[in-house]
C-alpha cells in the first residue's frame, strides 16, 4: 500500500506516518520541507505548498496512491483544490475533519458518528463542517472515494494540551511559577485527550478498506476527565501545587470572543465519545496511553529541550487579562469571614 499524508510531520500526522511505516506501507509526506527533525526515516518526502496547487502538481507528477490523507483542510475551498489535485490518482481521500463539528449546544453528551453537526459558536468547527459537505455533495457526485476523520483534542509528545493552547510550555511555566491558571466552569465538566500514537493505531487501520468509504469515524481515547483532573495531573507531573481559578467559560468569552468560542463550541463541553464504529471497522484500535503517561512523556520531551520551556508572551498575557477581570469582578462582592 502506498500512503501520502498531506502533512507528515505535524502535531498528529507525525505519528500517523510512524505507524503506516512500522505497518509495511510506503509512505510519501507532502509538506514544505520546515521539519526535517520530525521527518521518519523510510518516508518520501514530496516539497510542496498544498495552498499552491501548481508545486503540488508537479510533486506528484506521474504518482498514484492507495491512500491520501488530507490534514491541511480547514475550508471548502481546500476541499475542492483537492477534488481536483487527487481526483484519478487517489484510491481512498481521507479528510481529517474535527470532533468539534458536533452540535453545541449538545443534546446528549454521548457522541456518535449519527450526532448531527452544527456550532454555532466557532466558525473553525463551522468551515470544517463546511468541508465535510463539499466532500459528501461534490465528492459523491464525482465518485471520488472519501472517509471522513474527526480527532477530538489530539496530542504527541512535545504538546500539553490544556483550554489556552497546546503547543507551548505556558501552563507549566505558569504553574512552576506559582501563577494562577484558569480552569473554565466550574472544572467538572468532562474531556477526552487522545495521544496521536492511539489515533494513528485507528486512522491507519481505515486506510484501503473499502468498507469505509463514505463514512465518518471519530478517533478518540476512551479516558474521560473532568477539566480539573487534567490540571491536577499536569501538577503533579511537574511536581507542584498549582493555583487554579474557575471561571464560567460565558464570562472568558466576553474578554476573550475567539477563546470563548473554543470554549463554548467545544472544550468546555461535557462530551463521551462512544468509539463502537472505529472499533468495529479496527479491532486493534485500543487506545492506551493515559493522560498521566501523556503528560509525562510530553514534560521529559520538554525537559530535553530547555530552550523551550518558556511562556507564550500572548498566551500568558491573555490568562493574566482574563484573571485580572475576574478578581476585580470578585473584588464587588461581599466579603465571606473577612477573606476577598
Ligand atoms: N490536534 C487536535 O487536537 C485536533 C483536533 C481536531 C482536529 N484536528 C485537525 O488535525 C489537523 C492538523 O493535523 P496536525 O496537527 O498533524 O498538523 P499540524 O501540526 O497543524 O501541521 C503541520 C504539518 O503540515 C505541514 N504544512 C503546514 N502548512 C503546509 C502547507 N501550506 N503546505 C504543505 N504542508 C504544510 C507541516 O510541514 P511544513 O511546515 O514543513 O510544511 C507539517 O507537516 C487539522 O486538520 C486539524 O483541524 C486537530
């Protein structure tokens, strides 16, 4: 089998290429050519542009693939390019599409691929929906052979994720530091953070299977944690006790409309994401890296690179706005035994 991932060394396709490569297949990256230390050995790597189709055509002159997985989408017109780009020489297009495309406000907080899509909160989950559609109208109508694939919060070593941002050490830093971090709601509200070497298990597993053209799958872990377990478990990987602040994530998204989109629209959402279909169509998915063993491995790849265990300027500067605006809204209050 021949795979091209549109990406390759990215937050989550890296560990999709990994796995296709210890899997036997031959696998081609498309991507410009900046990460050459996240590049696997074995992979072909095409230089390209995806938004500039023309290099695109000229990477893959003369090639065909059993598999393309699209992880550069983000609106339909990405889509269409690639309707054009693929069409004829791919045997099964995967979009990577996002969990967050579920309805919000949910009815259920149990998540098949049947929960209807809608947010009216974050147009990110909006454009991909959006996708998904020109896929399922377009796509159909051409007979292009397509699956869809919706990661919920996806993470490899180097990421912790959290409600402000991913890819950066600001968390940490914040809470080494003994500076409050903001916990959304009142931090019981429940979320999934999948290791992107346990998606890759389920997403690879979809690659030639005829079954699973035109079909949706989400690709999650089945740990569920409350936002508050996520924060304890980061402090006591680092080793501290850290100060956390709930704050409803409505008041965040009055200071902040573009986190509290991300909020509303899918973080602060209490969501179970039931996993039967990824299951039935790959039985060796089993997903099996915890939170705790995550964030473990995530701090020792920091820990390698000390020149990166610092803040986000914007990140840190943005929790400090929103907890300036909720201890002053505290500050009205009456005092209880005398404490603020
Ligand atoms: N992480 C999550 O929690 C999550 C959740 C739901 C959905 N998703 C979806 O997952 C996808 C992101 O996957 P990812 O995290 O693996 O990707 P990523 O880390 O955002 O992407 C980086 C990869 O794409 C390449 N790239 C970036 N711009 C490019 C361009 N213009 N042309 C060619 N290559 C380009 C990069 O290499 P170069 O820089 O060398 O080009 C690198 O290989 C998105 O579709 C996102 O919506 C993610």
């Amino acid at each position: 089998m021949r795979i091209l991932f549109v990406g390759g060394t990215g937050n989550i396709s890296a560990a999709c290429t990994r796995r296709a490569l210890s899997e036997g297949f031959e696998v081609f990256n498309l991507n410009r050519g900046n990460r050459p230390d996240r590049t696997a050995p074995g992979v072909v790597t095409l230089t390209a542009d995806i938004r500039n189709p023309e290099t695109v055509k000229t990477a893959l002159a003369g090639l065909r693939f059993d598999g393309v997985v699209q992880f550069l989408a983000y609106r339909p017109e990405h889509v269409r390019a690639d309707l054009e780009l693929f069409e004829g020489i791919a045997g099964q297009y995967v979009l990577i599409s996002t969990c967050s495309a579920y309805r919000k406000p949910s009815l259920s907080p149990v998540i098949t691929e049947d929960t209807p899509l809608e947010n009216p909160f974050w147009e990110y989950s909006r454009l991909k929906i959006a996708c998904e559609a020109v896929l399922r109208e377009e796509g159909t109508a051409r007979s292009f052979p397509f699956t869809i694939v919706r990661p919920s919060h996806t993470y490899d070593d180097g990421w912790i994720p959290g409600v402000f941002g991913s890819s950066d050490y600001t968390i940490p830093w914040r809470m080494r530091g003994g500076k409050a971090v903001v916990v959304p709601g009142d931090g019981q509200s429940l979320w999934t953070l999948t290791h992107a070497s346990d998606f890759a298990v389920g997403l690879v597993g979809l690659l030639g299977n005829p079954a699973a053209l035109s079909e949706a799958f989400h690709i999650t872990s089945d740990e569920r944690l409350t936002w508050d377990a996520i924060h304890a478990i980061l402090a006591e990987a680092l080793g501290v006790r850290a100060e956390t602040v709930h704050i409803p994530s409505d008041y965040i998204a009055r200071i902040r409309p573009e986190r509290g989109a991300g909020l509303l629209g899918d973080k602060a959402v209490s969501v179970l994401f039931d996993n039967s279909k990824i299951r039935s169509f790959v039985p060796e998915f089993r997903p099996e890296v915890t939170f705790a063993e995550g964030v473990r491995r995530s701090l020792e790849w920091y820990d390698a690179r000390p020149d990166l265990k610092v803040p986000n300027p914007v990140v840190d500067a943005e929790i400090d706005e929103i907890l300036g605006y909720w201890r002053k809204a505290l500050a009205l209050l009456p005092k209880v035994d005398g404490k603020p």
